[in-house]
C-alpha cells in the first residue's frame, strides 16, 4: 500500500452508495452548496451541544437560550445554502420545536461524559487508509462508555416510535474506534442513535433513541470474509469508482458531477 487516503467516517455510506460520487467530493474536492436539510441538522447539531455541554459543566444554560445556536445556524449558516423547497422560517421553527423535545425527552435521560469531540485521525496502515470524523457524544451506561450519534430526517424515527438503525452499524463503529482512540476510553456499551423527524407539524416530529451492539464487528473481517474497512479500502486502492445511478442521492442537488457523469447516461 503505498499512500494513506483519509476516510471521514460520514461519509463511508457514500462511499457504498455510489463510489464515483464520493471521489468526486473526496479525492478530487468537488462540493456542493449545502441545502435545507443539512442546515437544520447541523442546527439541532449546534443547539443540543450547547446545552448539553453546560450540563456537563454546570453553567446553567437553559433550553430557550441554547435555543439561540439553532436560529444562529440557519441564519448565519457556514457554508452557502440552496433552501430549495425548504425555508429557512420553516427550518428555525422545526429546529427549536426539536430542540425543546429533545432537551425534555432524551437529556435527562443521559449521562454525557463529552459532547462534539473531534476525533484525531486514527491510521489503519496495512489498510491504506486513516478514519477520522467527530463523535456526537460520549456517555456513560452500565457497560461503562458508549457513543452516541443524533440523527435528523424525514424519517428518522418511525411511526411506531422506533429509530432505525439498520445500515448505520459501520459508521457507529468508526465512531468507537475514533472515540477510543482520541478520548483514550475503552467504548464498552452499545452505540446509541437519537433520531428527531423533521416533520413541519410538532406532532409528527417525533424523537427516539435505538442502540446498536457491537458495531465494530463489521468492520474487521472474520477470517472468512472481509470486513467493512477492507471492502472499503480495496474499492479506493483500485480506483475503480464506478457510479451508481440509482442512487436515492443522484440529482443535482447532492451530486457535484451530476451534469457530466456518464454512468447516468
Ligand atoms: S450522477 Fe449519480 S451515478 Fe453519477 S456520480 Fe453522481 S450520484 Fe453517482
């Protein structure tokens, strides 16, 4: 293996979802204005830390003035933005609402040891590749420290109340390993999603929690078959990043070669 490629850990689905788009993004640094979706998730993002991180240091922040980091996202937002048929009033109220409940509903409920913690890349060199990305949370339950990722989506959470968790396995054990290695503490517990439906009305903005256990199987190989980081680290050494145009992501939205990209052909 001659070069070390970084992998961020949110971005190992695409990566399976159509490999031409991910090098796209990845390898060759194409990006895409943001859009209203991702603006309101990095909004409840933002908001939730805050008070979550005053939690843990004792400040006091209450719910209504942690609240302020989600408006500030969406109205002072990093990157540029295409609200499409998204709006940013809508965005602001959706994310308060989902911000209210989850410092009601889910907060109480945890035992957070760290919030937003930007992990150091951690190189996997037989492999060819570096993981790196930041873990939402880290917490602590009775098996002693797990992580903890919050999701927002239209469908993050379904009807009967529970969060899906099917597909995210191997991201939540990057995010393990990133945790351990950059907080240094053993993750010992399950991975646990928070999902918040961004539904406009607050009744179906529904919000929920769902676990994942030992997510970091799937990574390594078993002797048998490969692991997840060794199919992802043949498909970049080989190059061979064929596009998938069945993608639930392949518009012109999300993908910054859609205009030229010959397997849509
Ligand atoms: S246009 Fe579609 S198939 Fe081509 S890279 Fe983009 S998402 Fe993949």
């Amino acid at each position: 293996m001659n070069s070390i490629i970084t992998i961020r850990a949110s971005s190992l689905g695409t990566l399976f979802d159509c490999p031409a788009r991910w090098a796209a993004t990845h390898i060759d640094g194409l990006r895409m204005p943001s859009n209203g979706k991702a603006t309101l998730g990095k909004a409840v993002h933002a908001s939730t830390a805050v008070f979550d991180q005053s939690t843990i240091d004792g400040a006091g922040i209450t719910i209504d003035e942690s609240a302020a980091a989600a408006v500030d996202a969406i109205t002072h937002p990093d990157d540029e933005v295409v609200w499409g048929e998204d709006s940013p009033v809508d965005a602001e109220k959706i994310a308060i609402s989902l911000h209210a409940k989850y410092c009601q509903q889910i907060a109480p409920k945890q035992q957070y040891t760290a919030v937003e913690v930007t992990c150091e890349k951690l190189e996997i060199a037989d492999l060819g590749i570096a993981l790196s990305g930041s873990t939402d949370r880290i917490r602590r339950v009775a098996e002693g420290q797990a992580i903890c990722d919050l999701k927002t989506g239209k469908t993050a959470v379904g009807s009967d109340g529970t969060v899906k968790t099917a597909g995210h396995a191997f991201q939540m054990g990057v995010y393990e390993l990133l945790a351990q290695h950059s907080a240094g503490v053993p993750i010992t517990g399950p991975a646990q999603i928070i999902g918040m439906n961004t539904a406009k009305t607050p009744a179906s903005q529904r919000i929920g929690t769902g676990e994942i256990v030992g997510a970091r199987d799937v990574l390594l190989g078993d002797g048998e078959s490969p692991g997840v980081l060794e199919h992802a680290s043949r498909l970049i050494h080989s190059g061979s990043f064929f596009g998938n145009p069945k993608s639930m992501m392949c518009h012109q939205a999300y993908c910054p070669i859609h205009s030229t990209c010959k397997f849509r052909k």
